[in-house]
C-alpha cells in the first residue's frame, strides 16, 4: 500500500503540463512518477533525465535494458516494469534471473558482463580500478558516463519508490509500457 499517494493533476495545470510531457515521451504516466507529481517543477526535470537515460543514451537498447535492470536489482517495483522489458530487449531470462540474485551472469558477453559489474558496483560505491578498465575496454568515455548517469537515475527512483511506498502499475500499464518500447526499437 502506498505511503504517499499519486498526485492528481486535476485543478492544477502546472501538474498536468508536467504529465502531459511525460505521457508524450513514455506513453504513459507511471504510479512513480505520478508519486513525485507532488512536487511538479522536481519531477519535471527528474523526468527529463530519466527520458535521456531511458532513450538517448548513446548505448543500444539492450545495453540500456541490462543498466537499468541491474539499477532495479531489490526495488519489486522496478523490477516489474524492467525485468519483461530486458527480456524484451533480447537479454536472456536466465541472465535476469542471475541479475536478481546479485551475480554477474558468465553467460553474458564480456561487454554485458561489465555493464552489470560495474552498475553493481556503483551502487555499493565500490568501483574498483579494474571494473573501470573492463568498461574502458569495451565503452566509450561517453558511453560509460551514460552508463552511469542511467544506473544513478534508476537508483534513485528505486530508493524513492521503496521510501513512498509506490503501488505497483496494473497489468495494462505494464503492457502500454512494453507496447511503448517495442515501436521505439
């Protein structure tokens, strides 16, 4: 059960400006963001970010699916919305499954497997000079600053969505989800 309720944007047009770009760049307005609603100029720019990480990132989708993923590792909430995606995106279920439980999957490419590693890492603030060579390896300066700016975003909403108490979305908000990201691929 929720802790703080989803902001209602009836009566208050700066709330529905701030949905009604959300809803443009996702399809839809999640119950997380619906949350933050309660603070519409904070969530205007938080949303701009999270649209940035989501879809701009200089990475390919399944490399921003696996970052976001690992970001969601212990977050249910997150894990819902990301885990089907990442699936979706091309990473194996049993990869996920591993992601879950904390561990950087052996089956992955060596590149993936740097991702998850370094993502576990920063968020344990323990990225050690070897992690940041396997990512050097594989990424771009900017593609790693990308990597990173993605694994802090999903982190910080998934600390906010344990904190508020956010309900889950229903079924069909998944589903608009996964639709979403489909016709953007």
């Amino acid at each position: 059960m929720a802790r703080l309720s989803p902001a209602d944007d009836k009566g208050n047009p700066e709330l529905a400006a701030v949905y009604a770009e959300i809803k443009a760049t996702r399809g839809f307005v999640s119950n997380a963001l619906r949350t933050l609603g309660h603070s519409p100029g904070g969530l205007l720019h938080f949303a701009r970010v999270g649209e940035y990480v989501k879809y701009k990132t200089d990475l390919p989708e399944k490399l921003r699916e696996l970052t976001i993923l690992t970001s969601a590792r212990g977050v249910p909430y997150a894990w819902a919305h990301h885990g089907p995606l990442a699936v979706q995106a091309g990473i194996d279920e049993r990869a996920v499954a591993e992601i879950g439980a904390g561990r950087v999957p052996t089956s992955l490419p060596a590149n993936e497997q740097a991702i998850v590693a370094f993502v576990m890492a920063l968020g344990d603030l323990k990225v050690t000079d070897a992690i940041m060579d396997a990512m050097k390896r594989h990424f771009s300066p900017r593609q790693i600053v990308d990597v990173a700016m993605s694994a802090t975003y999903y982190g910080a909403l998934g600390r906010m969505v344990v904190a508020l108490g956010v309900d889950l979305d229903d079924p069909a908000t998944l589903q608009t989800e996964r639709d979403w990201q489909k016709g953007r691929t």
